[in-house]
C-alpha cells in the first residue's frame, strides 16, 4: 500500500475478527500513522510471544518498521514473557495463543492480573469463535489472525500504531476482565478441551481445579478434595481466579463428566443456598447479597418465586427474597392492602383475609396480620391457582408465626 | 310487644350483601350489571374503580395480571382484566351454620 506522496488516502481498517473499526492516524500530509502526540517521548516496547522463531523473527521486522519506531523483544515460551514483563516495563504484548506448556490465554491470565495497563493483542492462525470469546474476556485489545497477504500486514501494522498511539493507562476509558460466574469460566475451559488449573480465591479461602483434556479431575479448598471440594468452590459467589498451567501429574478423583458435574452442583446449590445465590437478589438494595433467613427458609417452598414482607411501620425497610424492584413492589403491595381493606368496609364483608392475582408471567398473592405488617409472595405459573392458595396459606402462616 | 318492636328494629339493620357481576371500562365507568338495583351505584364503581386501580398498579411494578380474586371473611370479589376494563363478580359467601345441638 502506498504511503504519503501525491494520493491521500484514508483508511478505515475493520479488524476481520475483533470487528472493532481500528482507524489509523493521518498525518497533514496525508500519508498513514506518521503523526505522533507532541508529549511522545518515551520509546513504545513491544514484547512478542511466539513459538514460532520463524514467525517471530518476521514480526519483530514487521513491528520495528513502524512509524513510531517501537523497540521489540521477543521470546517464544509464556514463562519467559512472563519473566520478561516482570524485569523490565512493556507498552504491549503481542502473543500467539497456541503454544507449548503455556498457552496464550494462560499467559492472558497472569498478565492481566500482574500488568493491568498493558496492552494486549493475539496473533494466532487459530480461527476459533470461542478462542476469541475467551481471549476478549480475558482483556485483550485486539484479537488479529495472523496475516496472510500483504494488505493483511499493512492493516496489522496501521492497527498497532494507532494502538501505541492511543493514551494509555487511566487518561481514558477502562479495562478489565467481564465479569462471569465460576460456572462460566469452568464450562470455557472445559469446552476449549484444554488442561489448565484454575487456581480461585473468595476472601481467605482458596480452591483449585484441575482440568485435563477438557475434563475436571480433582479440586482441592481447605480440608476437601474431589466433588465435594469442587462443589464447596462452587458455592463461592465471587472472587478471583488464574488460570495455571496444567498439571498432568494431578491424579483424577472426579470421574463424572464436566456437565454431570455442574448440573449436580448447580442442583446442589439450589437446594441448599438457593435465596443467597440469587444473582437477581434485591437490586433495589433492601437486602442486598443477605437474604433474609426468615424470607429464605419459606422461599424454598414448591413454585414460591419472590417474596416480601412488609412491617407495619412504613419507614421501616422492606425484606424481600428473589425481588429485583422490592421497594416499588412494596409500594403497590401496601397502596393495594389499603384498598382492599378499604373495599371490604365499603362492602361490610368482614375482615380482609388475602388477595390473589393470576398472570400468564406470574401469580402473586397478599395478605397481612395487625402487628406484623403486609406479606406478598409471588409463584410461578406453574401453580394452579388452588396451589397457590394452599401455599400462601402455608407460608403466610408461617411468617405471621 | 317491647320485645318484638326491638327485634324488628334489629332485624332492620341486617342488609344483604351484594351479589352479581358487573363491568367496568377503562375509566371505570359501568358498562354492564346484574348487581341487583338497591345496591347503590356509587358502590358498584367504587369497587370497580379500586379493582382497575390495582391492575394498573401491578403492570407499572411488571407484575402484570389478569385474574383476581380478593378473599373476605364474609364475602369474596373476582375480577378479570378486560382490555383496560375489568368483569366484576360479587359473591357473598353464605353464613356459617351455627354449630348443631347436641
């Protein structure tokens, strides 16, 4: 591609694979990726990862002819990146993604956490959607396949000169890992047919499972191994998490496959803390990631799908199990409490025992004892409507005790 | 004749509930109605205007529905959503027996 000299050319490189528009530089003259920030002093440093000499040695060539003259290094195993990054600063990591002992996305892992600011960028012939869900997930900036002609080159060179050129760390815009459920991460990994340890950490606690060949072999946290350790990691709900190299040494105590594994535990975590690992659990900030013990022993009852209660005073908070917008539920649960009560004076029918509504989404009912407040629940529609009476009975009944 | 005077007196103040079925449209004006005539029309759209006043209150908190059915110690009310307007059915519910001599 011609540079400079009498034609101006804007281009516009759309990244086959990362689908990012990446829009080079132009220079008042016209020609590509020649201006640079005044403040530019320090010298970019590239680090390339490859096992590849041949490819590595093309690269190096390659990134060396930019325009902002970046110094390039380059070594061909993840430990020795590794190694590298952490003696001396780097602008940018460009890596391979399948490569001996440690892969890519385990270099991914560990770079992420240890250099935060560093940019980030796979070349790789590995053409795979789930690699790249994984590499992005991960934080890397770009995910490029390895060029295969010479326009391919030129686009990959415009689009790490307009990366260098960019600010980096704090100045703008963030970065980091999307967040995802241990679950996620295991069925990534377990998928890809890889070997790797997941090393986790929630608060003090620590955990590892072992994955080999795509297939979980043990886990070990605390005094547990095997199912019953990996079901204890399971039931974290946060934290952090590395991926290690493999460790084909580690003997296989789980024989269950991967997904047998995950349903069992998913299972079993909805038996026994299904109210606290309710990633919907009050948005509204009522009763945050504590759900109400009282609230959680009647939501384990069949079809229950939310539940609220409301105390007598109206200043008081509001406790809530499985409701995402409790504080405006509450208010139309008590407005149609006064109502209903207000409707049976009208009527002289008595005292207001419960209501009950029936939706294609969802049932609901309400009901309230003097002294203790206002009670909703809501069902799933798989309750008729009987069971749903039978079971606010039940539940209400229990509250109010 | 004092004493029956007081009982008639009594008796007087008994009023029966009412009963039947009636609807409502958006603005919770009646449409229709078999609730008997001595019930008063205030009343009817009294009910009716509470009954849409919690359909709409539950869709504006996504807990939409289309059947309610509101339970009282002596009286029960259905309802069901009619695009915007709703179907309201009074049923009183009959009066305890008293508990058998023995």
């Amino acid at each position: 591609m011609p540079r400079g000299g009498a034609k101006r050319v804007v281009v516009v490189a759309r990244c086959a694979l990362c689908e990012v528009v990446h829009q080079p530089r132009l220079a008042s003259d016209g020609a590509l990726g020649l201006m640079f920030p005044s403040g530019m002093a320090a010298q970019n440093k590239i680090l390339l990862v490859d096992d590849d000499e041949q490819m590595l040695e093309l690269y190096q060539t390659l990134l060396e002819q930019l325009p902002s003259r970046p110094e390039v290094q380059v070594c061909n195993s993840g430990a020795r990146a590794i190694a590298m990054l952490e003696s001396e600063p780097f602008t940018m990591l460009i890596t391979d993604l399948r490569m001996p002992k440690m892969d890519g996305l385990q270099v991914l892992a560990i770079v992420r956490r240890k250099f935060p600011h560093l940019r980030l960028v796979v070349l790789t012939g590995l053409l795979d959607e789930e690699y790249r869900s994984r590499a992005y997930a991960q934080g890397v900036e770009m995910f490029w396949q390895k060029p295969g002609s010479v326009e391919d080159i030129q686009l990959f060179q415009d689009c790490i000169e307009s990366m260098l050129d960019r600010p980096t760390q704090t100045q703008e815009g963030f970065r980091g890992v999307q967040s995802k459920s241990l679950m996620d991460i295991i069925q990534l990994e377990c998928l890809s047919r890889g070997s790797s340890v997941l090393n986790i950490t929630h608060g003090g606690l620590g955990g590892k499972i072992w994955i080999q060949n795509g297939e979980i072999i043990d886990a070990a946290t605390a005094q547990m191994t095997g199912e019953e350790a990996f079901k204890e990691i399971l039931s974290w709900k946060g934290g952090n998490f590395e991926i290690l190299p493999a460790d084909p040494s580690r003997a296989r105590a789980i024989h269950l496959s991967y997904q047998g594994l995950l349903l069992d535990s998913a299972q079993a975590l909805d038996e026994s803390k299904g109210p606290s690992s309710s990633a919907a659990a009050d948005a509204a900030g009522q009763t945050s990631g504590d759900a109400p013990t009282g609230l959680a022993a009647l939501g384990r009852f069949e079809g229950v799908g939310f539940l609220l209660a409301i105390p007598p005073d109206s200043k008081a908070p509001v406790d809530s199990w499985r409701l995402e917008n409790s504080i405006d539920v509450a208010n139309w649960v008590r407005d149609t409490h006064n109502r209903l009560a207000q409707l049976g004076e009208s009527l002289r029918a008595g005292e207001f025992s419960g209501a009950f509504g029936f939706g294609l989404q969802e049932h609901w009912a309400l009901a309230a004892r003097e002294g203790k407040g206002v009670f909703c629940a809501g069902f799933r529609p798989v309750l008729s409507q009987e069971q749903v009476e039978q079971t606010m009975k039940h539940i209400f009944d229990k509250w109010a005790s | 004749m004092g004493v029956l005077r007081k009982l008639r007196a009594g008796k007087s103040v008994l009023e029966r509930r009412p009963s039947g079925a009636f609807t409502v449209d958006s603005q919770g004006n009646l449409v229709s109605s078999t609730v008997p005539q001595r019930v008063p029309e205030a009343l009817t759209r009294q009910i009716g205007w509470h009954i849409l006043a919690v359909f709409k209150g539950a869709a504006a908190v996504r807990l939409p529905f289309s059947e309610l059915r509101v339970r009282y110690e002596t009286f029960d009310v259905a309802a069901r959503e009619m695009r915007g307007g709703a179907i309201i059915f009074l049923s009183p519910k009959p009066a305890p027996r008293p508990p058998a001599a023995s």
